[in-house]
C-alpha cells in the first residue's frame, strides 16, 4: 500500500503541520490527538480479531482462558478439530468453491459490460448500470428474499444451493468490476483504440488487443475485492443453501457461536482470513509487479472514491 | 466506426449483463410483490403467488399495516428501535470516523500507507468472525468481565449478551465504521492543503477551518458514508442475532427474518419488506444517481 497517492504525499510534506503561523493550538498538537484516536480506533477494531486468532490456538476448550499454544484445533483433536469435523471441512471448501465461482462469472460479465456502457448510449444499458449500483445500498436481507422466492415459485432450472447462491453473489458483486473498470476506461481515454483502428485494427482487435491489457490493473483489483467479499458473505448464502452441504463459514459461525462452540471456530474462522489475506497480497503483489513494468504510478486510494 | 458490425459491437458485450440483471434481479423482486399480494392456501398455509397485477390482493399487506400502526401493532417497538439504534451507531460511526479519515488523509505522513491499509483491514476479516470476536470477548467468563470486575475481586456480573441494547449498538458500530471511513477519507483527501493555508492565512482559528471549510468540503463524503451503512443497516439482522438473540433487541431485518421462518408468513415477510423497501427507496436511488454522476466527474 505504499504507493498510495504518491503525489498527495509530497503536497503535504511541502506544506504540512509546522509552518504556519500559530493562531488557536499547534496543528501538531492536534495531529497529536487525533494521532490518538486513530490509534485507540485501530486497536479496538483490530485486537478482538486478533484475540480470535490467538484462541485458536489454544490447548483448552476455552475462548477465554488461555491453556497454552497448540494446534489441536486444527489437527489432532480426533472429533472437534478443522482436519476431524468433517461439517467445519465442508463449510470451508464450500465457501471457497462458491468464491472461486462467482468470481469468475462476476468478472468478465463486469468487464464487458463496462466496456459495452463506454459506447452503447440508451436507456437500457443505463438501467442496468443503475441497478448494479444499487446493490452498493440495498440491504442484503432484499435480494435474498427475491431470489428464494423466485426459486421456490418459479420453476427455475435451478434449485436451492451451491447454484442458486452463485447467482445471488454475482448479482450482488456485479457493481465492483463495473465501477472499478468504468473509473479506468476514463482514465485510459478513447486516444489509444482510436489510434489503433488508424492503423487498421478492427473494433474488436482494437479492444481485444488495446484496452483489455490496459484493463489489466481494473480487473485484478475487482478480482481480489469480489474473492474477499463473496468469502464474507452471510445473508445471501444462509437464504439460498440448500442443506448442510452448502453450508459456508459465515453460516457455520452464525449457527454455533452462541452454543458453547470450541476454538476450532476460531480456527476455521482464522483459516478463511489467511486465505482472504493471501489472496489479496498476492494480488497486490502482481499489481505492483505489473506497474513498475507499465512505469505507471496507479493510485490504490482511487478505490476509497468508487465507494 | 460506421460499419454495423462494429455498432453492434458494444450491445452485444453488454448484453450478457443485461439480461443477468433482468433476469435475477428485477424478476426477484416481481415475484416478491407476487407473493405479498397473493393469498395463503388456507390449508397447507403456503403462499400462493398472483402473476397478474390487476388480480393482486392486499390482505397480506393489511395484516402487516396492522402490525405496524393497527391497534395489534407488536411490530412498531422494533421498527423504533432499529430506528434509534441506527441513528445512534450512524452517528457514532461519523464521530469516530471522522478524526481517524482526517488524521489519515492529512497528518499520517509516512505511516500513511499502514494507516490505510489497516483501516482496509476490517473489510476482508468476515463480518461473522469479528462478531464471533466479540462473542468471545463478551462472554459471562470472558475477558471483558474479567477486566471490569479485575478478575473476580469486583463482584459484579454484566450480562452482555442476551438482550443487551448496548451490545447491539456497539456490535453495529464496530460492524460497519469501516465502510463509513473509506468515503470520508476519500473527501477529505480531496481538500488541497493549501486551501487550509489560505484560511488560516486570512485569520481562521482552527475551529471555524474545520466549520466554514473541511465541514463544507467533506459534506458530499459524509452524506455518502452514512447512506452507505444507514440503508444496509436498516435490514440487518445478524448483528442482534450474533450478540443478544432476545426479542427485545430485535430490529425489522429480524422480523422479516423470523416471518421467513414461520409457515404461511412468507407473504407477510415480502410485504414487510417492500414498505422497507419503499421508505428506502428515495435515500437509496439519491446515493446511486449522486455516485454514478461522481464517477462521469472523476
């Protein structure tokens, strides 16, 4: 994340706290504070997580009383533990064939559809658009209850579980490529394609060849962000599963955390956050990778703008 | 770019998605009012739908009206509550919020980037796992009562989670503060820093700076962070399922969650839903025009 908004960086060294005349409190004694707050925020929402993890690993039955470091939540314990309960094993390989899906549907339907809304002008596809970005605001609860309803009184080709939560997601994630690469399409201009079909390109080589690989950065970041957000999501898989097979993670927490659960909970949860992590470093990484090569200096922070 | 092959270009690309929408998003919400306007088999107590809007029936509306302002109106201390609740969690996530964007988009210096990136951090750890966090935290032998009561010497005996309002709220605070700092942050990151030169050249003190220029600047972010966890708040039902599971914190999103659970009430779900819907709608289709017209902008 360092190669945050570069050039904001150096505006504020050049101008920052320190300068100016003192009128009403130093600004640095007001940094100060609000140093502070930052600080006492960061660690209230951080250090419950990472008190979560810690019992994870603990020797005992306990989420409260540390026992000693352990793995048994992960391996040995014979019934209870992540490897052993083979319910905790499904809910994971569930939610990671359910991210794996409807990434891979969400995207490229995104990416299309923001490259098609740059040309096509008209009602429809402003609609749609219009749509997609609502989702950013309705509550979850709403699609849920629309799409349980449509499977069970319509006669859809498909039922309850692993497809019918795909659908959902996918609907529901539709906005992130779409912002995410519309905010770059306008960054790219209309130059280069224009430049391509001069030298004789067709419509489609120009886009296939042009503006794809300049899309590359776009559709990594709504790749990872669409991963990590379908791995969370509790409302609209806990709607449309099935049985215990379809069960995921979030439905598996929201089930046994009230009913004296042991720390495999904490495990199973601890599991999924390393593979959200993972998955964002890596394509953190491939992006850094990819704008050094590019000499690009691409600004992360335009994400916080697309919200 | 004449040739019709390349016109059809781009409706073709985009209609996959189209249809996508169509297909599983507005066809849900029409069997929804489907539903909500249709009858109950009066014996197996299954919804039955009506497809033809001009047949549509508003019994299941009526029992739900009732419920809310009739004179058996046991749905109104919820509606209230989530009311309240949301008020107080959406103003204490922008009092919160609104130091920590600040410090970070203008005085984090070098820690910038770290600052950020654990401000991100709350948006992938799953929202389950950190009210599991919590659960942990808050439990009768857990380590919160174990530091109030310094470890047992202090005979007191907080009951955090089953029906505790303040529970609830703070779980809804902690629950959705992240997605309030990250348009605010973007706001406030947009105000060049010269402009606060400029007023406190022309004699501003550091509270009319922060009332005549960084309120005014950053008012589009406050508005569009607190859209952002006020409407998705509005149908939560988690939250007070994961950290109090009583009745007597029950928000709408519980009500409608329970109705779904119930045999014969699935109607009155969708109906209660749709009047929720309706009173969001106006807030929710503002947010949306406002960010699709941001992004022409940027």
């Amino acid at each position: 994340m360092t190669i945050l908004a570069a050039p904001a960086d150096a505006a504020l060294k050049a101008t920052g706290p320190g300068i100016r005349p003192r009128l009403r409190g130093t600004p640095g004694a007001r940094a100060y504070g609000l140093g502070t707050i930052t600080a006492v925020y960061l660690l209230w929402a951080l250090v419950p997580v990472a008190i979560t993890v810690l019992f994870s690993f603990n020797e005992g039955r306990s989420r409260s009383a540390w026992q000693g470091f352990s793995l048994r939540w992960y391996t040995w314990d014979p019934t209870g533990s992540v490897i052993n309960d083979p319910a905790i094993r499904t809910a994971l390989t569930h939610t990671v064939l359910l991210a794996v899906i409807a990434t891979c549907i969400t995207v490229p339907l995104g990416v299309l559809f923001a490259l098609a809304l740059d040309r096509w002008r008209g009602r429809i596809p402003a609609g749609a658009n219009f749509i997609a970005l609502i989702t950013f605001v309705i509550p979850e609860i709403a699609l849920a209850i629309g799409l349980l309803f449509m499977v069970t009184y319509l006669a859809t080709p498909f039922g309850l579980g692993t497809w019918a939560q795909v659908i959902g997601l996918v609907t529901f994630q539709l906005a992130y490529p779409i912002v995410i690469c519309r905010a770059r399409l306008l960054t790219i201009g209309a130059h280069y394609e224009e430049a391509a079909r001069d030298l004789g390109a067709s419509a489609i080589g120009a886009v296939r060849r042009i503006i794809l690989p300049m899309l590359f950065p776009a559709i990594l970041v709504s790749s990872v962000l669409v991963f990590a957000d379908v791995l969370d999501d509790f409302v609209l898989v806990r709607y449309l599963s099935s049985d215990a097979s379809t069960e995921t993670t979030s439905m598996r927490i929201y089930q046994t955390a009230r009913a004296a659960p042991t720390p495999a909970l904490n495990a199973m949860a601890t599991i999924i956050l390393v593979v959200s992590a993972a998955v964002i470093i890596v394509g953190w990484l491939i992006y850094r990778r990819w704008s050094r090569r590019q000499g690009e200096n691409t600004d992360i922070s335009s994400l916080a703008n697309t919200l | 770019m004449g040739d019709p092959s390349t016109r059809l270009l781009w409706p073709i690309l985009g209609l996959p998605t189209v249809f996508w929408i169509l297909l599983f998003f507005i066809v849900p919400f029409y069997v929804v009012l489907c539903v909500s306007f249709g009858t109950v088999d009066p014996v197996f107590r299954s919804p039955i739908p009506i497809w033809n809007p001009l047949d549509w029936q508003f019994a299941q509306v009526q029992v739900v009206w009732d419920r809310l302002v009739g004179p058996n109106n046991f749905y109104l201390p919820a509606v209230l509550r989530t009311l309240v609740y949301v008020v107080v969690a959406v103003s204490a996530c922008l009092l919160i919020a609104f130091p920590v964007a600040y410090f970070t988009a203008r005085y984090a210096g070098r820690y910038r980037g770290l600052v950020l990136a654990l401000l991100i951090a709350p948006f992938w750890i799953s929202y389950m796992m950190r009210m599991l966090a919590w659960i942990n935290l808050l439990q009768p032998d857990g380590l919160v009562n174990s530091i109030i009561t310094l470890g047992g010497l202090v005979p007191l005996n907080i009951n955090w989670l089953s029906g505790n309002p303040y529970t609830v709220v703070m779980g809804l605070i902690y629950g959705y503060v992240p997605y309030m700092l990250l348009p605010l942050f973007a706001s406030l990151d947009r105000i060049s820093p010269s402009l606060l030169e400029a007023a406190r050249d022309l004699g501003a003190s550091g509270f009319d700076l922060f009332r005549r220029v960084i309120l005014p600047m950053s008012g589009p972010g406050v508005v569009a962070g607190t859209l952002l966890i006020a409407l998705p708040m509005m149908g939560d039902y988690f939250t007070s399922d994961m950290l109090s599971k009583s009745p007597n914190t029950a928000m709408i999103g519980n009500l409608i969650n329970l109705s779904i659970a119930t045999p014969g009430q699935s109607g009155q779900a969708g109906a209660l839903l749709i009047l929720v819907l309706l009173v969001l709608l106006v807030p929710m289709i503002w947010y949306t025009r406002s960010n699709a017209k941001a992004e022409v902008r940027s």
